[in-house]
C-alpha cells in the first residue's frame, strides 16, 4: 500500500508546486525557475495523477472486491462509485488549468491563459481530501481485506508497470 501513499506525497508536492506557481504569477511571491517548475506540475497533473488514478481503478479496486464479502463490499462498492467520480472531477479541474501553464512552462508566463487562484486552490483542497479519504479509509480497507499475498501480488505488479520501458529492464 505504500506505492499507492507514496504516490499520493508525489501529487501534493505537485499541487504546492502549482500552488507557488499561482501566487508568482498572481504576483504575490517570485518563483526562480518558473518554466522548470509549470514542467514539473506538468508531469505530475499529465502523467502522475492519471497513471496512479488507473492504477487504483484497474488493481487496487478489483484485488478488494474480489475479497470482499456482504457489507464489506457494499461498502466498498460506495466508496469506489465516489472516488470514480472524484477521479473525473480532479481531472476536469486540471484540464481547466492545463493550458495556462502549459504556457509558463513554455515562456515563463500564462500568455494571457488563466490561472486563477481561486480553480488553483479548489484542486488543491479537492486533492487533499481525495487523497486522504484513500489514505486512512481505503488503505485500511485493504490492508484488512487483502491477505498478505495479495498485497505482494499487487506491490508487485504496479512496481513492474512503474519500470521504464526501454532502460534494459523491460
């Protein structure tokens, strides 16, 4: 379960990066390196955040209701049905957001694209209960529902997956 906490700390480092790269544009702080870092909230919001959201929907999600029985599924299935949709919220709310910096990463600046404070902390609030809703209520839940060698298989299989392809290691 830690790959899955672990990427949740990686995300919140990319919402404060985004959070620092709002305020310097708003000028209300100067960010040295401003393209460096809208690159950064670029691969974490492009590639970390939906990479991490399949990765809950295609193993973690199916490894607990294969070993969930009666209320225990039910009650997961619940919490699946909200963190699906939040998934989709999350990313609507960056797709919002992209092209603004996307623009800074390329010039140093929005170039009049928006990135407005305001969206910029309503992702940012959004994630952080996001993330830790899964971290101290569906974490636990699979800790209790998976036995440990489920928990290996599935430590497993997204640690293979995270490998760089065309490094030599796969």
């Amino acid at each position: 379960m830690q790959l899955f906490v672990g990427c949740h700390d990686e995300i919140r480092a990319g919402i404060a990066s985004l959070e620092a790269l709002a305020a310097a544009l708003a000028g209300q702080r100067a960010l040295p390196e401003i393209r460096r870092v809208a690159g950064e909230v670029l691969g974490c919001f492009e590639r970390t955040v939906p990479e991490h959201h399949r990765e809950e929907e295609r193993e973690l999600w199916p490894m607990i209701r294969r070993s969930a029985r009666g209320e225990d599924l039910q009650t997961f299935e619940a919490i699946a049905a909200r963190l699906r949709r939040e998934h989709h919220e999350l990313e609507a709310a960056w797709a919002e957001l992209r092209r603004a910096v996307e623009a800074v990463a390329r010039r140093g600046d929005a170039g009049g694209a928006a990135l407005e404070p305001g969206r910029v902390a309503r992702l940012a609030e959004a994630y952080r209960n996001h993330a830790l809703f899964e971290d101290e209520v569906v974490v636990p839940m699979a800790h209790y529902l998976l036995s440990p060698t489920e928990q290996n298989r599935l430590r497993i299989s997204v640690a293979l997956r995270r490998l760089p392809v065309g490094k030599g290691f796969v």
